[in-house]
C-alpha cells in the first residue's frame, strides 16, 4: 500500500521545470510472536523516472522525519538512495 504525502515544484540547475511526488510505501510484516508495519518511500518525477526504497523502519515518527526530509529539499529520484543512505 502507499500513500501520497506531497507534490513539489522546482527549477534544476538549468532552468527547466521540475515537479516531484513523494509518496509513504507500507508493507506489512507478520512473524510468528507479532505483526507490524514497515515503513518505505518513492519519488517520482512527472514525466521521469521513479525510484522506491521500502523497509525502511517500522518507526512511524522516524519515516515522517526522513519524509519531510525529502519533501523539504525537494529530493528527486536520483538522489533518493544517496539521501535515504546518509540519513540511516
């Protein structure tokens, strides 16, 4: 499941137009002693690329910190690992 948390609109280096959608994936994880929900994010670009990164952490205030992260600057697809990595 995912939800769609945000639209943002940028200019690159260049001057062109950018639009960005940012989105909280939640996949469902079930053991044997307990069930929860594992937190993940995609970035797409409208007319571009994309690019997903699930399991991130089951912490709901962790992925909202690093979703505002994202969101804030703008953060497109091709910057999403690199991001995600130094924020972990």
């Amino acid at each position: 499941m995912e939800i769609r948390i945000a639209d943002r609109q940028c200019r690159d280096q260049g001057g062109n137009p950018r639009s960005f959608q940012y989105f909280l994936t939640i996949d469902q994880e079930e053991t044997p002693s307990f069930f929860c929900e594992n937190y993940g994010v995609r970035v797409a670009e409208e007319g571009g690329g994309e690019a997903t990164i699930a399991a991130i952490t089951t912490s709901a205030a962790r992925i909202d910190e690093l979703l505002t992260l994202l969101v804030d600057n703008r953060v497109g697809p091709a910057g999403l690992a690199d991001v995600v990595a130094d924020w972990l």
